[in-house]
C-alpha cells in the first residue's frame, strides 16, 4: 500500500519497435520494482500510427499506477538521421502524454543512465539488466532488455535525486558508498 511519502517513478525507453517501460516505489531511502514491460509496435500500420499507441500506452500507464515523476531516455546522436527523427518523436509523444497529466519529466542520456546504475557509462544492455536485478530483486529478467532499459531511466531518477542533495552535504567515494550500500557488488 503507498503512503503519502511514497514516491513513484515511471522510466520510458522510447522506440518505434519496441517501447521499454518500467516503475518504481520510492519508500524512504529504498526502492521497489512495481512494474515493467514493453509495448510491441512492429506490427503497427505506419509511424502515426505507432506514435499514437506510445501516447495511449504512457497515459494508460501513468492513470493506472498515479506516478509522481517521468524519467526518460533521451535519444543519441546516431548517423542515421531518419531513425533519428523517428526515435524524437517516440520520445515526444510519450512526453507528451507525460504533460497532458501534469507529470515532470526529467530527460537522461543514455550514457548517464548507464553511468548511474553500473558506474560505466559504455555498459552494455546486459549489464545494466543485471546489475537491475540486483538492486530491486528481480527473479527472473524480462525476454526484452527494453523493459529494463525503461527501467534503468526510473532508477537512474532516483539516485540523481537522491544524490544530488546527499552529495552536497558530503563527498567522496567513502560518503558514496556509505550512502549507496546497495550498488557495491560483492565477488
């Protein structure tokens, strides 16, 4: 059951094939994995189409679980520019939808979301699924590493929230990892 100072983040992985989303309950300095999934575009009539399913599926989203915060991945700069395009709209319709329900929304690029949740910022989708897993329990990772990508954007949320005011009243890697046991990996 959510209190009134629990916090819940809905993270997007914008695409035209396959939308990656994932939701987390902030419950004081801890975190639990509600939810996450993906939305199967492929077989969508035309990109309209496909932007209007990404619109519907985030406000579907976002009046079933009542997120206070909307993380999303921005897109990267790639060569192809019509995949580019594509990509921005994806990302806009989804916040747009974001807007029409009064939600902030926050933007991170790829690389800092991968930065937050492994420490490397060229991690691999693998690794940031597994390294998931370990933070919120996960028993099992989902078939499509979309669903954690949308996922990783909820959580990078959380720690750069977290953080930024943690690390203002403290600083070095002691600080860090007293303030973050849950990221330090035993082997």
């Amino acid at each position: 059951m959510r209190t009134i100072t629990d916090k819940i983040i809905l993270g997007i992985d914008p695409g035209t094939n396959i939308m990656g989303y994932g939701l987390i309950c902030i419950k004081g300095s801890g975190m639990e994995l509600i939810t996450m999934g993906v939305l199967h575009l492929k077989k969508s009539d035309g990109h309209a189409t496909k932007l209007k399913c990404i619109f519907e599926k985030t406000l579907s989203l976002i009046d079933e679980y009542k997120p206070d915060d909307l993380a999303i991945e921005a897109p990267f700069f790639g060569k192809n520019i019509q995949s580019m395009l594509k990509l921005g709209r994806a990302q806009g319709v989804a916040m747009a939808a974001g807007l029409y329900r009064t939600i902030p929304i926050f933007e991170y690029s790829p690389k800092k979301i991968k930065q937050s949740i492994t420490g490397n910022g060229n991690a691999s989708k693998e690794q940031v699924a597994v390294m998931l897993q370990t933070l919120l329990s996960i028993k099992e990772l989902p078939d499509y590493l979309d669903a954690t990508d949308g996922l990783a954007a909820a959580v990078c949320h959380f720690f750069q929230n977290r953080n930024s005011t943690e690390t203002k009243t403290k600083g070095g890697w002691n600080a860090f990892l007293s303030a973050n046991p849950e990221r330090v990996v035993s082997k």
